[in-house]
C-alpha cells in the first residue's frame, strides 16, 4: 500500500473550498484513497462530510494512503495539492 504524509498548508485548514478541492481531487485520481489526523480513523477521501469531519486545521499532519494501479500517482498529486495555500490562490483567482 502506497503512503504519503503531508503537512495541511491552507490557512482554513481542510474546510470550505481546500477541502471541496481535495475531495474533488481524490473522486479523479481512479484508486481508492483514505486520509487520516493523526490517531483518528482513516476516512475515504472521496467523502467531504468523512473529510470534514477530521477537523484538520493548517498545519496538521496527514496521512494519505492508497493501493492500486495508480496510487503513487494519485498520491503524489492529492499531497502537493495539500501542501499548497489553496485560500491564497483563491485569493489570487478573485
């Protein structure tokens, strides 16, 4: 099983639009990946409510994971999606 941990970088943490970003993401990466807080339970990260519900906040680790043709890819970009500011790129986008 493919791993990656990453540092949350967006000022709101994993809420709002980074996380609608990141679910998004995960729905077209094409494998099945969980993302986990910490000691909290791996949830899909295919579901925004599962995602929500971590409470992960900028700079919280996390740990994606996911197994497949195609995990190390998907991994790689779900974590650099995840280490980017994506509130100040919106900022940007406005």
């Amino acid at each position: 099983m493919a791993q990656r941990t990453v540092v949350v970088a967006s000022a709101s943490g994993l809420h709002a639009r980074p996380a609608k970003l990141f679910v998004q993401a995960a729905v077209k990466a094409g494998v099945p990946v969980t993302i986990r807080a910490g000691e909290k339970k791996a949830v899909p990260a295919k579901s925004m409510l599962g995602v929500l519900s971590l409470g992960v906040v900028q700079g919280t680790e996390v740990t994606l994971e996911a197994d497949g043709p195609g995990a190390e890819e998907a991994l790689d970009a779900l974590a650099a999606l995840l280490s980017r500011d994506l509130d100040a790129e919106e900022a940007l986008d406005a």
